[in-house]
C-alpha cells in the first residue's frame, strides 16, 4: 500500500482532492461492442504512461529521459516512477530547473539520433523552452534540407487543476499550434495514453504531447500488447446523429456527463475526441459533420486564438456547406485562472453549458425546417 | 641557412632564380619536418595552462593557409554578390576570424561535433563543405547547403558533424551541450565544440548549459569568439566582466589570440584532451571581425576606420601563416599558384550560383515533417496539400 499513500501525498501536495470530480464515463469504440472485463487489470493513467516509457526504453536503447524530478523524486506525477533504478541515471536525467537549457540540450541530443523524452513538470514552464520548440524543434528538419529529424517527444500536464493558481493552470496548446514541423497530441484515456506515447516516442517528428493534471488517476484498461495508436486519427467516442461534438483532453469527461443528460432528453449526438490536435483529422471531422450537419467544439482552451478557434475557421472554410447552424464553439475565458473554487469552474467549460449549446443548436435547426 | 633561404626567397620572388635551384633548396628540408614557433601565452582560468610552443610543418601550414584563404576569398564574394543584390536578408561575414574555425579544425576530427552561430559560412566550409554549397545557399539556390531553405545563417553537414548555423543568439549553446550529452551517452571518444560570441555570452541559457555541463561532466568545449563588438554594442558596455574566460566559475577556461591559427590549435588539442577527460572548458578566442556585425551593418559608427586598419595590418590571421610561409622558406611562387586556383574557385563557384536553379514550389511543403502519414495541411486558399517527404530532393 506504500503507493497508495504516495499517491495520497502526491494529491495533498499539489491540492488535489482524492478522486476526480468528474465520473468517468464507459468509454465507446466505433462499431465495437463494449469490452468485456476478462481478467484484464485497471491500472490509473500514470502507471499507462509509465508502462509506454518502460517499454520504449527497453525495447529501444536511443530512447531516453529528462526533466525536473523525472529521477530519484520518481517523477512529481509519477509517470518515471523507479524507471532511474532500471536505467540509471544518464538515461532517466535529473535536470536542473532551466527549462530553455534542457530543452535544448534534448533537441541537441535528438539532432545526433538519441530520442530524447522531455517532461516539462507543467506545460506551462515550457513558455521558457519556447524558443527552442519553435526553432530548434520544430523547423530543423525542414531549414536543414532533411539533413536533421529531431524525434523528440515534449510531454507534460497542463490544463485547469485544483486551485492551482493562475500561472499552473495554463491551457496553452494553441500556443504551439502554429509552430511549423511539430505535432500536438492530446491524450485523455488510459489506452489511449500508453498508445499515444508509445507511437510519439517512435515517431521521428517532434510531438507536443499534452497531459492533464486531472486525469492521471483515472483507471482504465490499456490495449494489449505493443499497441501503437495513430498520432493523426481522432477517436470516436460515441456515434450519434444529432450534432458532432468535438473535444478533446479533460473535456471529453465533461463531454460526457452532458451527453448523460442529452440522452436522457432525447438527444443523439457524436463524440469525436480530436486526439490529434496539429494536424486535424479532417477525415473524421468532415464524416461526421456531413452526417450532422451541426458542429460544437468543447475545449479547454482559450477562446482567443485557441484550438477550437483553428478548427472553427476550417470548419467554415471547407465545410460551409454541410452545416445547418453557425459552428458553435465552448472554449475557456481568455482571463487567467483564479484561485477561487467557484470562479476557476466559471472560467472553464462545465456539463451543463455543453447541454444548453447542444439544446439551442438543435432547435434552432428544427425551427428552421 | 636563415641568409640563403632569404636571398633564395627575393631571388625567386624575383623570378630570377631557375626552377632547378629553388628545388634543390626544398629537397634539403621535407615539407613534412617538424618546427617549433612561439605563440602569445595563454591566460588561464582555474587550469595550468599549456606552454606557448606550437609544433607545425610546412605542410600543415599550407593546408591551413589555403583553407584560411579560402574562406576570405569567399566572404569577400559574398560581400560583393550582397551589394550586387544577388544575396538577400541577413548575411554575416567571417573574414577576420578565420584562424579561429581552421585551428579548431587542426585539432579535430569529423566525428567531433561543431555547432555555431549565425556566422556559419566558413563553419560550413571548414567541415567539409564547398564554396559552390555556400554561394548557391546564399543565393537562395537549390544546389545550396540547405537547398535554398535555410539561407545564410542555416548551412549544415550531417555526415561531418555540423549542426549548423543558429539564427537566435546563444540558442545553439544548449544544443551543443546536447551534442556532448549524446556523444557521453554513446560513449564515443569525441567531444563537441559550442561557439558563440562575445553578445551571447550574457544569455542565461549559456549558464544553464554550462551548470549541466559541469554537474555531468559533458565532453563539450565552449568557445567563445569574442570579436569585442555585439553588433554595434562594445563588449565592455555589454558585460560587466569582459574576462569570457573566467566567467564560468567553477569552470576553467583559457583564453587564445585567435589571430594567430597555430595559438589555436595549440589550445584545442589540449582543450580536447582535457574536455574528454574532465568534463567542460571555456575557450575565449580574441579575434575580430573586418566587417559589421552583418551587411547591413557599415561596422563604423561604433568603431574606428583606424582600429580596423590596424588590425589588418598587425594581425591579420591570413597574412600571418603567409609571412610565416615565407620565412620558412617555402616558395612564394607556390602561394601565388595556389591563391589563383582558390580565387578561381571562388569565382567558378559564384558564377554557378547565379546560373543554378532556384528550389521548386513542390519543395515548399517537402520535410516540414519527416514521412508523414495522414498529414494534411492547409494553402492560402484552404485547400489541402499532403507534405512529402525526400531527405535527398531528388524531384
């Protein structure tokens, strides 16, 4: 039980409560049947990211790690956790805190064909190491003339936690998405998690992989075996008729518990989580808009030139046609979080906001018709 | 022997010695022999420094003059294809500092690793790139070291372990520290050179890579080329300590008159050594650049015509293993031929430039991304284009 109580410890000291606010929902796989529990473990979110470094680490000796308290800590999220003690120290590297030194020095690292994994302890930290993602990372392979790939995967939590202040809740995704030669994944299940972070650490483009601080203790169950998920499919959550919802990360819970609701009412729509964040899956999302024809994009990120703003304008620019009503867009306030409890759930989306959109959405279709 | 070589070199300077004497002289002493020179005494930081006596021969010299050559007569080149508008944007031009790169050449091999700055086109050439490669870059050209992607500051050579050519100052620091951590954990015999200016050595991330080079002991060798001028900003305005050499700390550092190839050498072989062993060192180069900071940068309003001037006549590095040629007796007639055919190659390479080929459109969205899968981006217009990818831009 010595992990429960350190799990216990890691909650108190970042404020966490004990368990997530909100209930997770059966996840749905397109055109698959539930999977039925034979006797296949929950393991939380943590221990699948845990597991996809272990096992890239041993099957691949390039592979390597480095970050603040990624080391004898055990990592602040327990992603790393013992791995120091099975690699040693060069390959699980305690940096010090200079973000925009390490960053470098893991592209630096990538340039020679190590694959380096860079874990900012909070996304929000990587705003020192931008120049370096920008510059260094993301065009490289391109201003070279192909001649460097740098096959780094950048990974960490960001998003709103627990009253954790404005300057660590940042929800800053959108800030990467314009850098050219990057990709920006989102995980937001446990299979998904160690799917996704294995295909990243295998990729040799940069990915921006992005975590949530509030859901590495969800539990579920991973694929079997040396499952890789594609970095550029979305994920169909649930197939529906009524509206396509986009979300992704710790929305699709919200999601969720508001499609709850709406089935309740009557209510049929579709859950696509984008997974792939940079580039869209356009593929998907014009297959479900066509069949829709109504777009809501639920995200935490900012209002003001978030991923849901991205998504909005290609979704008019290329699919103007097959829409019945304006995309509807549920983004985060452009205001800094607040420590106040009442005012942080104001500043994001929360399940009954994404009940009313879908309500509106759809009675304003069937008044039209 | 010192008045014969010396009666020998004016007579055969004045072209009124035969072909047959002058050969006779050279069959006496091998170009390959040895000899000692002295060189200015290094200042040391937390280190014994090494002596002040350089091992050389005729050869060596000869190979370092031409390469030295070479890289004047190429920015020189670019100097005037930038005034003639055929080269565009940033460019920043080495000429001055060329003893610096050859010496560090001197004393390394391919498969140690340089990473630099902006002022990269001589850094391109000294690890095995062509003038044509850098002209054609320049130019924007597809025969160019990037293909014409990367421009002026962004020329690279995988095979030999180049890595560019860094736009943002100091940026390339930590990368070099990079460099030394994988060649650390690869357990390669090799070090990496991270250079940098006298500007970027008030970059924070300069200390954060020198603390982890330090705390792990990176085979990585920081030399600082401090040309005394951050663009227009004089060093002394810049830092509060000018000594580049001390300011690691903990760190030991030498510091090099970076005119003089064979002063630099000298202390990168022992830099290499020592790297390799223990762990970082601070190189400072006391070196200057003759132009400004870039082509748009007259290098005028903040120096005087009379420090540069003086520089070129008392230190030029160029000069200096020519006169040092001489006086060894090597025949003057011999660098004449050899500066033609360099001046030759220079002139070749830029006119290829101009006629080659600018890069293709199709090329515009090729290795943004390496083989990517279901990628697809958006035009201008909105469409969608899928990326390709061809590391040898082979269509």
């Amino acid at each position: 039980m010595a992990l429960q109580t350190s799990i216990a410890r890691c909650n108190a000291r970042v404020g966490r409560a004990p368990a997530a606010r909100v209930a997770v929902k059966p996840q749905y796989v397109r055109g698959a049947a539930q999977v039925v529990a034979a006797k296949k473990k929950e393991i939380m979110m943590w221990e699948a990211l845990r597991e996809a470094t272990d096992e890239e680490m041993e099957r691949d000796p390039t592979v390597c790690v480095m970050g603040e308290d990624v080391g004898h800590y055990g990592g602040s999220y327990k992603v790393t956790y013992d791995l120091y003690k099975k690699y040693g120290d060069m390959r699980v590297l305690d940096t010090p805190i200079c973000e925009n030194g390490f960053m470098g020095m893991g592209i630096g690292a990538a340039m020679t064909g190590l694959r380096p994994i860079v874990e900012g302890m909070n996304m929000g930290f990587l705003l020192l190491a931008f120049n370096q993602i920008s510059n260094n990372c993301g065009m490289l392979h391109y201003t070279s003339g192909g001649q460097f790939k740098v096959p780094v995967v950048i990974r960490g939590p960001g998003g709103v936690g627990r009253q954790l202040g404005a300057e660590h809740s940042q929800r800053l995704e959108s800030y990467f998405q314009s850098i050219p030669g990057v990709q920006l994944v989102a995980v937001s299940t446990v299979a998904n998690a160690k799917a996704l972070l294995k295909s990243a650490i295998r990729s040799d483009n940069p990915i921006i992989f992005f975590e949530h601080v509030l859901l590495y203790n969800i539990k579920g169950e991973t694929h079997d075996g040396d499952y890789c998920q594609s970095l550029e499919r979305a994920e169909m959550v649930r197939e529906g008729t009524d509206v396509s919802i986009f979300t992704y990360s710790r929305m699709r819970y919200v999601v969720m518990q508001a499609v709850a609701e709406l089935e309740k009412k009557g209510y049929n729509p579709e859950v696509i989580d984008l997974i792939s964040l940079k580039p869209f899956d356009m593929e998907t999302i014009s297959k479900s808009i066509k069949k829709t024809r109504k777009a809501l994009i639920v995200e935490e990120c900012m209002k003001t030139g978030g991923i849901g703003a991205s998504l909005s304008a290609v979704i008019n620019e290329s699919l103007f046609d097959e829409l019945d009503h304006q995309v509807m867009r549920l983004s985060s306030q452009d205001v800094p979080t607040a420590y106040a409890y009442e005012l942080e759930a104001a500043t994001i989306v929360q399940p009954n906001q994404v009940v009313e959109a879908v309500e509106k959405m759809c009675s304003k279709v069937a008044a039209a018709v | 022997m010192a008045l014969r070589s010396a009666s020998t070199q004016l007579l055969g300077r004045a072209g009124l010695l035969p072909a047959a004497v002058c050969n006779a002289f050279h069959r006496c002493m091998s170009t390959s022999d040895k000899f000692s020179v002295e060189v200015l005494p290094f200042k040391a930081h937390r280190i014994e420094p090494p002596n002040n006596v350089v091992e050389t021969s005729i050869d060596e010299l000869v190979g370092m003059y031409e390469l030295m050559y070479k890289m004047r007569r190429m920015e020189i080149a670019a100097d005037m294809m930038y005034k003639a508008k055929l080269i565009r944007g940033f460019c920043h031009l080495y000429d001055g500092q060329e003893a610096v790169m050859t010496g560090i050449e001197a004393a390394l091999t391919k498969e140690d690793a340089v990473i630099t700055s902006y002022r990269d086109h001589c850094q391109h050439l000294s690890r095995g790139g062509t003038v044509k490669e850098v002209m054609a870059e320049l130019m924007g050209k597809r025969d160019g070291a990037s293909k014409g992607l990367g421009g002026s500051m962004h020329m690279y050579n995988r095979q030999a372990n180049f890595y560019g050519g860094n736009g943002i100052v100091g940026a390339q620091i930590p990368l070099g520290a990079g460099l030394a951590f994988a060649l650390k954990y690869q357990k390669k015999p090799n070090v990496a050179i991270a250079m940098y200016g006298d500007g970027a050595a008030n970059q924070g991330q300069k200390y954060e890579a020198l603390n982890m080079a330090g705390l792990w002991n990176l085979p990585v060798i920081f030399v600082c080329e401090n040309n005394h001028y951050g663009m227009g900003t004089a060093e002394w305005r810049a830092a509060k300590s000018s000594t580049f050499y001390t300011r690691g700390d903990y760190i030991p550092g030498l510091k090099v008159d970076g005119m003089d190839v064979l002063a630099v050498k000298k202390s990168m072989e022992f830099a290499k050594a020592y790297a390799l062993e223990h762990g970082p060192i601070i190189m400072e180069m006391d070196t200057y650049r003759y132009h400004g900071h870039s082509m748009s940068d007259p290098g005028s309003t903040y120096r005087t015509r009379d420090e540069i001037s003086t520089m070129r006549q008392e230190r030029d590095p160029v000069e200096r293993v020519r006169k040092l040629l001489l006086a060894k007796g090597y025949d003057a007639a011999a660098i004449k031929a050899m500066e033609k055919s360099v001046k030759k190659e220079v002139d070749t390479a830029v006119e290829e430039g101009k006629a080659a080929a600018t890069p293709p459109n199709e090329w515009l969205w090729r290795n943004v991304y390496v083989a990517p899968a279901n990628m697809d981006m958006r035009t201008v217009e909105g469409t969608y284009v899928q990326p390709t990818y061809d590391p040898t831009y082979s269509s």
